[in-house]
C-alpha cells in the first residue's frame, strides 16, 4: 500500500512539474468581440492588429502596442476587462496599459512602402487585413500570418502578406513580408518597417544607424492626450513612464525620419521575402533584475539581440 501511495504522490509531483515546464510565455489569438482585432504577446510587450469589422473606421494595416509591467500575460484579461467589466485598457490598472495612439499610421512597426518615383517622399500603409491564419501555436512560439488584398501605394496596388513570429525571451518580433500584384512596375521601392512619432517626438529619442540596420526611439507614454487625461481622472497621474520602440533590418538599411514616421527599410523586388524585427518595451517592465529603465539600455539590448539574427 505504502509503494502504491509513493507512486502516486511521485505521479502527481510529475505532472505538476511538467505544467510549471509548460506554462505559455507567448500567446496569441483572433479576437472577434473587438472588431476582428488579431492580438499577440510574449514576456515584453503585447501588440495587435486590425481587422475587417473595423474597416469603416479607416484602419491601417499599422501595429498597436500595449504595455505590460511584467512577463505576465495581459491579452485575454485586457479585453475582458475593456468589453465585459467595462474597465478601459487605456488607464494602468497596474499591471500595464494601452496608450498608444495608431490612427491610419505604421504605429509601433508595422509595413511602411515608399518610393523613388514618389517627389514627395511619402510614406504609404496600407488598411485592415482581409484574412488571417494561424501557423503554429506552442507555449514559447507563436507564428501567424495575415493577408490585405488591396495596399494602395501611389496608385499602384499591391497585396500584402505579412507573417509575424513572437518568440519567448526575444524582444523582436520577427516580420516576413511578401507583396505582389503590380508586375509592370519598374521603379525602386523601399520596404520595411516604420514607427509612428507622435506630438512632442524629440530628436534626442530617435536612435538610427544605416550600418547595423537599427532604429530605436522613446517617448512619454501618455503622450497621446487621451490616455493622459483617462489615468489622470483615475489615479491623478500625469506619467506613466516611457514607451521604447525597436526596429532591425537585418545587414543595415536606410534608418531615418520622414514627416512623423521613423522607418527602416531597403530596397525591395515585388515577389520578394523581406525580413524586418520590431519590438517595443516599458520603462515600468520588470522581470526580476531586468528592466530598461533608460533609451540607452534598451538600446543595447536591442544591438545585442541583432546580432544573433
């Protein structure tokens, strides 16, 4: 009877090992109660997407980011607390917030295309995703693919397939873009990845070397005014720390500012695989001993996580 008790004490120990070796660092899903939202994160950040049922709205095909205090995971509880408690994900109940403001911009990393035809040098996004699909979905992996039929870049249009990979203990997000469609195009394009400067961006906070393909950028969280106003009338703050963002283009790119976007792109053939990284962090995040209190630590951390790409 003893052995039979050991045993079964040493089974329920097992399991309980194993569920602790499992427990998901990364996760992602389609999210219909939000507009068909398609949201993701792993320990540094969460991020989403926008989709079909918010095309009215004008949408683009930027990224959004939300901010996290720790390597918890904050999706699911996010928008429950949003739609169902009616709580807004816009004020830091403490364990991180949604205060960056996309619009019709690349937001915090997503696709941006521009042209040399173009005199103007604009940069061009494209609107909501028309499908999604889910590649693979493991407790330290999550890879998905999103596909927009119609990216409008100077009257020529184009699609987009975009497949974005979050991994555990990486802070870059991997993306690997296709577009196709315009086949009688014959000038240069430049594709990668763009982040949004918003109202009050200083140059001082802007971080870009062609050579290594790197840009990293940092503001005040709460420089959207809303999200200001929102945690203000709720805890009286008036800050809420930074928000650091990160791009890579693998083998170094052309990193700079146009207007209000920070991009880092290269020159691009329609039908091409393009390889870019982003990611993006808080002032606020702590795992342990680890946390990027200064634009300075985060940029190291991205320089060091680029050159094992």
């Amino acid at each position: 009877m003893k052995k039979i008790v050991f045993f079964a004490l040493m089974v329920l120990a097992l399991t309980a090992c194993q569920k602790e070796a499992v427990q998901p660092k990364v996760y992602g899903r389609f999210v219909p109660e939000r507009k068909d939202d398609f949201a993701w994160e792993n320990e540094y950040a969460a991020f989403r997407m926008y989709g079909p049922a918010l095309r009215p709205e004008n949408p683009s095909n930027g990224i959004d980011l939300w901010l996290k205090a720790s390597p918890e995971l904050v999706v699911d509880s996010f928008y429950y607390r949003e739609h169902v408690l009616g709580l807004p994900y816009h004020i830091n109940y403490g364990k991180g917030l949604d205060c960056y403001k996309v619009g019709h911009t690349c937001g915090a990393g997503g696709l941006v295309v521009m042209l040399d035809e173009d005199t103007t040098d604009q940069v061009f996004v494209g609107g909501a995703y028309d499908r999604w699909e889910i590649i693979e979905q493991k407790p330290d992996k999550f890879v998905f693919r999103l596909e927009y039929d119609s990216l409008n870049v100077n009257g020529h249009i184009l699609q987009e397939q975009i497949t974005i990979t979050a991994e555990a203990g990486k802070i870059l997000n991997k993306a690997e873009v296709v577009l196709t469609g315009d086949n009688n195009y014959e000038g240069i394009m430049w594709v990668g990845g763009g982040i949004y400067l918003h109202e009050g961006a200083e140059k001082e906070s802007i971080f870009a070397d062609d050579n290594s393909g790197i840009v990293t950028y940092a503001e005040d969280a709460l420089s959207d005014k809303t999200a200001a106003q929102m945690n203000y009338d709720y805890n009286g703050s008036t800050t809420q720390g930074h928000d650091y963002l990160a791009l890579v283009v693998p083998n170094g790119g052309a990193c700079s500012t146009q207007g209000d976007v920070l991009y880092a792109v290269r020159a691009y053939n329609l039908g091409d695989t393009l390889t870019y990284y982003f990611g993006a962090c808080w002032s606020e995040w702590k795992d342990g001993d680890k946390s990027f209190p200064t634009q300075e630590a985060w940029t190291n951390a991205i320089q060091e996580e680029a050159s094992k790409l």
